[in-house]
C-alpha cells in the first residue's frame, strides 16, 4: 500500500510553519517565557466587555457560528463607513490572505509582487498556490511603493501586497502616498492593503480608499488593538463583487461563534480601545528609551512594536536574540538583509518592559564578547 | 480600473453555500426558530467543565492559539490510542477535508468519489479545487462500500469518501464492513473516512484500523457529541507522513486558542461525554415515536440525528419541511432521490422535541392538502 498521491505542487512544498510560535519555543527552553513580546499580540487583552461575551457565549458554542457573519458584517460596515456588502469576514488576515490567494493564483504565470523581508505568511500562502512571487526591496526602512508598482507592471502582477503601518518595521507611508499608490494600479492588479495596524495610525494619517474602488482590497484584524489575536477575526474592505468572490472559496462555517460574539462587543468598546492605543503609546515609547539606553537606536513606529537596530549584521542580531530568548524574553529578529539587523520588540505592559529592560544589556554583552 | 482576474477555476465557480445557516433563515421568517433540530449541533452543550475552560480562556485569546496544537494533539493521542504524528488538528471537519483535497487536486483528472446525496461540504471542496467528483448511488439507506470501491478502481480515484455513521442518513455499517473496506484501497487511493458521529456507536462496533495504515485517514470532531459546533475543532488520524503533509498547506495559527482549551476540557470529561450519548439515544428514540404517531417511519439511526421518511416524493418532502419551519421548527431535507423523501431531525431537549411533536402533524395535513 502506498501513501496518497498529492499534486505535483504540494508534494514539492516543504512542511513548513510561517512562524515557529512561542508555546514551541518555550517547549524547546523547557520553561514558559517571562515575557511575551515576539508576537505583536496585545498584553494589555481584549476588552472586559469582549471578554465577559466570549465568556457568555461559551455556553452557546453548541451552536455553529452564523456563516454570513450578518451581524459582524453590519456593525463591521457601519464603524468603517462602508455598506455590508463590502465586507468579508474570515478566520483572520491569514486565513483571508490565504483565500484571495486562492482566488486569483494556480501557477507561476500568476505573478504577485511584495516587498523581500515583508510579512511571510502572505508568501506562504502564494508558494502554497503555485504563485510566481516577485520581491522588491525595501528603501530605507519603508516598503517602497514606487518599486512595487514598477514590478508589478513588468510582471503584470495579480497582487501587490503593502502593509501600512509596515511589520516587521513599524514604518508608514502618509495617507497622500498610499492614496496616490491605489489610484495607480494597473488594471487587473489588486492592491493588498494590510492594515493590521492602522489603528495605532492616528485618525488623520489612515488614507481614504472608495471601498468600491475595484483595484483595492484592505484587511483589518482584532489580533492586535482589538486584542484578540487568539479568536481568528479578521476583515475585508473591498468592491463587493471581489467581496461575493470568497464566498466561492471560503469555509463557510469556519468562524467560532465565540469570536464573533467577542469580535462585536470589542468593536463596541472604543474607549477601551482608545485606552490601549495610549498605553502602546507609552510602551513603544519606553522600548526607545531602554534601546537607546543601552546605545542602539530604535525606529520609528506607528504600530505596537517597535524594530531596534542592534547595530551590527545578522549574526550578532541572531546573537542578541538568542540572548534574549535565554533569558526569558519572547521576541523576534528580522529576516532579510539589510532589516536583520533589527529585533522586533512588541509593546508590553511595564513588568514586561522590566523584564526587557533588564535582559538586554546581558544578551548584548554576550554577543559582543561573541564578536 | 477592473477587477482582479480570478483564476480560471475560481471565476467558474458558483458563490454558494454548502448549507444556508439557521440564522440566515431566522432573518427570512423575521423570527428566532423555536427548536432548533437542523445541523445535527447537540442542544446539550459543551460539557460544563469545557464552558468553563473556554470562558477561563477568554482572557487569554490576546495570544495566538499554538499553532502546533501540541497539548491537545498529546491529549487526542492518548484518547485515540495512537502516537501524536498521528494526529492533526484543524478547524473542524470541514477545514481539514478542504487542506486534504487541496492536497491531491488540481485538476478534473484527480478523480475523487463519494456517494450521490452525502456529505455536500465535500463535494464544495473537490469542486473549489477543479478536482474530478464521481458519484456512486446509495445502496437502500446505506452508502455503498463496494460500489465506491468499484468506482475509485475504474476512475483511479484518489480520494474515497465515507461517512460512518452516514449523515444524512443516518445509516452505518458494520465494523467489519469498513475494516474490509481499508484494507481494499487501491494502491494511491486514500480512504476518507468521516466519523463526526463516531462517539455515538457503541465501542465495539468503531472500526479498528492500524493508524499507520497509509490509505486511510480518519476524520473526528468535537462539533456533535462533544457539543462545541461553533468552536472549530476537528482531528485527524493517520499516517504520519499525511499528517505531516497537512502542514504544507494549512493555515498553521487558524485554531482558536479558546477552542483548544475547551477541547482539551471536553475530551477530559468522559463522564459528561456518556451522559450526553445517553440522552441523544433517548431523543432519536422519541423522534421515532413521534414519526410512528404521525404514521411515518423513521429510519435506524447511529448518529445524533433521525430521517425520517415522509412516505412521498421530493415535493411532499419540501411541503413538509416548509411547514416545519413556518411553525419555527429547524430542521433539513435530503439533498437527492432517492433519500429527499426524508426529513433530517436532531437529537433534542424534550421540549424541543414537544415542540417538534406539535408541529409535525400540521405540516403533514398541509402538505397532504397541497397534494
């Protein structure tokens, strides 16, 4: 008897994880983290009330969640401005990307074109689809959308993938640039506009995108100010014929009901929303202050983590985070070239940034004698 | 500006649903059903030590669920007897069919076969991934093992599907019966073997298979007696190399963190788990009074659930079912003749069932008017 006969595509794919996750980590140390600040999650948690509905609907899980997600589309809809039909619900950004990936890619003629050192999971999901991926490099610390716009043309790319405020570098674009970049794709090519993080953007600096704009699609989440990053809630904002689309792909009973319950109280909740974003302020901002204690130089941020640079190559960037790590403190470095020489640093409430403040001289020293 | 360009098999697509959900038709009647009696979800509930794990967990979904599901693949081992590289988590049943057929599909020549009227979010699948879906007839209310597995030689299938116990029949077979059938796979053939409904067969009549038998994989969920629908968590058993294929692909931070600690939870409390098998025996055994009562029969059930045969055609089927939701009673139809004779009622509480018996008979003397 032999093993199943996978497609010529997925039998070349290796068994891979975007991310290596901290419960794996903290398996490998044989001890839990003192810290968890490698994830961009929110330690300051989802609100109380999104906590007391998820705690509430427990009870309810017997029952599927509603596989229209009507009434998470319709608050969802409202609080953006937009009508209920350019909404998409689904089990995070992953999931969501994973999906339009699908849409749109069965092979390499099928090109799609990102920055070399952006968000990974979205490349899984196009090696997981046969996608032929371009890179681009960054400029500077920025994505570059000039670049990924000229790549896309040569390429005639499907997909442009941006994320604004940018992770792994915290860096962002002004609402005229990101504006002027969607107004400006080719046609037949989708501009991917991940928005994890705008709601660290203040008000004013997130751009202004017609959702019915058919070259566009932005995801939002509640994995990082909202809190909730272990609920899998993440959103579209699109033209409502791109929207119809996932449902041809999508599964349709995959949402927990538990997280929409929790997905709508905590979209209720803006106070509590608007108190978190104060306090990633402050965290963001003492991570530059202990970073630039210990001489290296935080960039700057929009979002609720913060890229210092180490200020020396892979290796000795690859030492400190290890040093780090040894230590009890969850956090990550950066992938490529020129941005490896950065660990990333999410906001943490004070006794994380303790913990953080205390290690790093420790993980630095170390690897400097390593030099 | 146009938009995107889909991929030739996701623009031929429909935008559809496998199942519409309860509380899509609750907005169509203007009104919340009264019983709840139509996705085979256990009106019983989790069991109150996974309520409380979850609502315990609800404080915690700031962190990302461990995208290696490590603690509850170690728990669902040990339950199922087998090694944790055995084991694959996913969201739901319904997430991981989707991971396996992407695995071996790509085209119509990846022939899969199943039987004409089961389990329709399978065919959705093969269908969103341009695989070839050849049915075979029920054999009376059974699906047919010999005829799948005549088909899948003929076509060389790659994928063979089964449920046992059969939703929406109903029906099962023989432990023997599916012993056999894995043992029979065509070299290349992979046996699907769906056992949502397991839990409800007495112990001695689960199917016994090596799980490192390579043509099989076997699917289990906690949506039906373990009562967590909404909660997405299903599992996988199998060959450690497929096992390990599903990474390939899958969406590896997709669980719920609240989920897998209600699963854990769940899986603890075999107390709970006898109990509620207990009383779905009780309920399928009323609803088989009720049906006699109302001059029906009602087929033998191994599951959660009862079909019931109306005794008429598929227009009398649909008139009873209409009449069942214009009362405010969820319940579903079968898909295809010859099984759309049926009605399909879940196990309920006892008033949920009175409710039932009260409804019944006018949607019976309507229809029967209407005839």
């Amino acid at each position: 008897m032999t093993g199943p006969r996978y497609t010529k595509l997925t039998a070349g794919l290796p068994a891979t994880v975007p991310f290596v996750g901290p419960e794996s980590q903290e398996r490998s140390l044989g001890q839990p983290f003192r810290a968890r600040l490698g994830a961009n999650e929110s330690v300051f948690g989802p609100s109380p009330k999104a906590i007391e509905a998820m705690a509430k609907a427990a009870a309810q899980t017997w029952m599927y969640g509603d596989p229209e997600n009507h009434d998470l589309r319709h608050a969802l809809a409202a609080h953006e401005g937009v009508t209920f039909e350019n909404i998409i619900v689904g089990e995070g950004i992953d999931g969501l990307l994973g999906y339009l990936v699908r849409l749109v890619t069965e092979g390499p003629k099928d090109a799609v074109v990102t920055s070399d050192g952006a968000y990974p999971t979205f490349n899984y999901h196009v090696a997981g689809y046969g996608g032929g991926l371009h890179k681009v490099p960054y400029s500077g610390d920025h994505e570059d959308p000039d670049a990924l716009l000229a790549k896309a043309r040569k390429v005639r790319a499907k997909l442009v993938y941006l994320a604004n405020p940018d992770n792994p570098m915290g860096s962002w674009h002004s609402r005229e640039t990101i504006e002027r970049m969607a107004s400006a794709m080719p046609d037949g090519c989708l501009l991917v506009l991940d928005e994890a993080y705008a709601q660290f953007l203040p008000a004013t600096k997130v751009p202004q995108i017609d959702p019915n704009n058919p070259s566009v699609i932005r995801f939002r989440t509640f994995s990082k100010a909202y809190g909730m990053a272990g609920a899998r809630v993440g959103y579209g904002i699109g033209h409502p014929d791109l929207i119809d689309a996932f449902n041809k792909v999508r599964n349709h009973f995959g949402m927990c009901r538990i997280s929409q319950a929790g997905a709508l109280a905590a979209l209720e909740d803006t106070k509590y929303l608007s108190e978190v974003i104060d306090k990633v302020k402050d965290a963001t901002t003492r991570i530059g202050t202990i970073a630039a204690g210990n001489g290296l130089t935080a960039l700057p941020t929009a979002a609720n983590f913060v890229a210092i640079d180490c200020g020396g190559d892979e290796a000795f960037d690859k030492s400190v985070l290890d040093g780090l790590i040894d230590q009890g403190v969850f956090v990550r470095m950066h992938f490529v070239k020129p941005q490896n020489r950065c660990i990333r640093i999410s906001a943490g409430k004070i006794p994380d940034l303790d913990i953080f403040a205390e290690a790093l001289p420790r993980a630095l020293s170390q690897a400097r004698a390593q030099l």
